[in-house]
C-alpha cells in the first residue's frame, strides 16, 4: 500500500489510491470527500503534515474538497464504521 513510516503521508496515500482506483468510479458526481480520522498522534488536527498531505494529494490532485473530521483522541467509538466493527474485533 505504501512505504512512508509517516503516518500521514502513508494514510493519505491510501485514501489517494482508494479515490483512484474505487471512489472516482463509484461516486463520479462527488466534489468533496469526508475523512473520519481519531485524533491521536500525527493525524490529528494540529499536525500540519497532515493537512498539506490531505491538500496536495486529493484536493489539488483531484480537485476535492476535504473535510477532516478528527474525533476527539481515543474515542474511536465515534467512528461509525469502527462502531460497527468492534464486536468483531473483540472476537479475536
């Protein structure tokens, strides 16, 4: 998926290849794109690598406008997504 030991750099990268190779063709009307991100560490909303990642990768590339939703550190449980998961994390 990627080879950077940056968390943001390789984060963004991944959300880059998925809008390339899935998101483009399953919502081609879209013009904005909504992250769900937990806060903790170096993807946070203070670290600014993070938001030049975000905008040279999806919004000058692509032409996106971001939003990044960073839930407060730790609370994971906000994400719907991982919500939905954690009974089958908690199995293994």
């Amino acid at each position: 998926m990627g080879s950077s030991a940056d968390t943001p750099e390789f984060a963004v990268t991944a959300l880059a290849r998925w809008w390339e190779g899935e998101g483009k063709a399953t919502y081609p009307e879209a013009n904005q794109l909504l992250v769900l991100a937990d806060s903790a560490g170096s993807i946070g909303y203070r670290p600014r690598m993070w938001k030049q990642q975000l905008q040279e990768q999806l919004s000058d590339r692509y032409g996106l406008t971001v939003v990044a939703w960073n839930s407060p550190t730790g609370c994971s449980k906000w994400n719907p997504i991982e919500h939905r998961l954690f009974n089958y994390m908690s199995l293994n």
